[in-house]
C-alpha cells in the first residue's frame, strides 16, 4: 500500500507540470479548459456529468487496533436542468468494502455497503454575494449484502450544500441528516448527522489543493467520528477522456473505540463536460 501512494504522489506531482502549452494557462488554451473542470469538480452543485470512484483505505481499526478497511466509493453525479432557473442534482454513494479485523481479529468481510442517495435543487445562477446553494432529501437504501457492513435500515431525510467560488478558491458546508423509518427491528435505528465543511485551491494547471472533515455525530451511540482530509489532484487527459486523478491523507481527530486512527484516501473521475 505504501508503495502505492509513492507511485500516485509522484504521478499527481508528474502531471502537475505536464507541458510547456499547459504552464502558459492562457485564456482559451487546454489547460485553461481543464482548470476550469477542475473547479467546477470542486462545487458539488456544479452542472457537470462525472463518475468519481473513490478509494479510502483506513487502519488502526478494530479492538486490538490491526484492522484495515477499504472502502471504494462508486459516486455518479448527474445534473438535471428544471426548467430555466433550477438544476436538479443527484449525487449517489455506492460503497463496496472489504475489512479485516474490524468485527473480530483474523476475521474479513467483503461486499456492498448501504447507498446513500442525494437529490439537490439548485438555482442555476449564484444568489447574492456569489452564494450557490442547494437543498433536497438524502435516502439511506438497505444495499449492504452482508450484516457487518451496512445498517440495515431505510433512512431518510434534508440535505443542503452551500458554497463559493472567487477566483482559484472555493469555501462551502455540505450537511445532511438521516432517520431510519424501516428495516431490521433487531438492528440499532438510524439517527446520524453528516457535516463537510471543505477549502480548496485550483491553479492554472488544473491542479486542485483540497482540504476537508467528514464528521458524523451518531445521536443514537452518542459517539463522533472526525477525520481531517488533504487530497491533491490533477485533471490530464487520458486518450480522449478528462479524467482527474487525486491522492490524499486522513487523520481522525475523533473515532469511537475499535475506530480508525489514519487513512488513505485515491480518486479516479471520469468527467463528461458538454461539448
């Protein structure tokens, strides 16, 4: 795994500088196009296809702390236009995991976790002050194909994003909040609060310096999970696909017992601007 984060530090790093014409950053050159991508990936209300497949792999889990997971995020984000003002949004989590030592030493799992649908609406143009800014449900759907990796439950509830943009920076909250209202009545219900306040800084080059937390408060266990993220990434083309490819670094700041100490964390997103 180390190993692993060398070769895509060094690749991220690489693509960085890739070429004179993408050093110049000129209005209307391909490395202005692909900045402009890359800033658009980092509002997560933007009107852009994409399909972000996002690899964390987190250690220091479990009771006698040797557990690892790795958890790679399938996360489609398709905008939909509504009429002449508004955007609708979706934005979908589908984890697949595997773990060992997490529920027992020397014992693993593998398979699909629960889903995590988002739907936003937005107003196409910012509001005042440059504000862009989205709101709509959040579902928890049951997908986990194995009792350990998932709750069990259908949950549902808000969800909001607001951000903004000014010049190469971006500063925005993303919150939601999820009930379970069905599923296993054995299983523990669903009362859990999601928090991502995130800073990022996008170049010339179409490289993106992010950095975030993704806190969960679990009302239900009264416990938090806080985990601080620093990714860098670069938008290259690949063939004729723009793809953006990231690496970063984890550290919680919080974890319940038997919870992660620090983490990995790899991005691979395909991106389908309209032509």
């Amino acid at each position: 795994m180390k190993n692993h984060l060398i070769l895509l530090t060094s690749l991220v790093a690489t693509l960085s500088g890739v070429s004179p014409a993408a050093a110049q950053g000129s209005a209307g050159s391909p490395a202005a196009g692909n900045a402009d991508l890359a800033l658009k990936l980092s509002n997560p209300l933007a009107a852009l296809i994409s399909l972000p497949i996002q690899k964390n792999v987190d250690f220091g889990l479990g009771a006698d702390g040797n557990g690892w997971q790795s958890r790679t995020n399938i996360q489609p984000v398709i905008p939909v236009s509504i009429g002449k003002d508004w955007n609708l949004i979706s934005r979908t989590i589908l984890p697949v995991i595997i773990q060992e030592g997490v529920t027992a030493p020397r014992t693993d799992q593998l398979g699909l976790g629960d889903v995590v649908q988002s739907l936003f609406f937005s107003p196409k143009a910012p509001g005042p002050g440059g504000i862009i800014w989205g709101a709509g449900p959040v579902f928890l759907l049951p997908t986990a194909t194995n009792d350990a990796l998932g709750a069990q439950k259908w949950g549902a509830g808000p969800t909001a994003v607001a951000l903004r943009q000014s010049g190469p920076w971006t500063v925005g909250m993303l919150a939601n909040h999820l009930w379970s209202f069905a599923g296993k009545e054995a299983r523990q219900d669903v009362s859990a609060t999601f928090m991502q306040p995130f800073i990022s800084y996008t170049t010339p080059k179409a490289t993106t310096i992010g950095f975030n937390t993704e806190t969960t408060y679990d009302w239900k266990r009264d416990r938090w999970v806080v985990p601080l993220n620093l990714t860098v990434s670069q938008v290259i083309p690949l063939g004729g696909q723009l793809v953006q490819v990231g690496v970063g670094g984890r550290y919680y700041v919080e974890s319940p017992a038997g919870g992660p100490d620090w983490g990995m964390r790899f991005s691979f997103t395909f991106l389908f601007p309209k032509r």
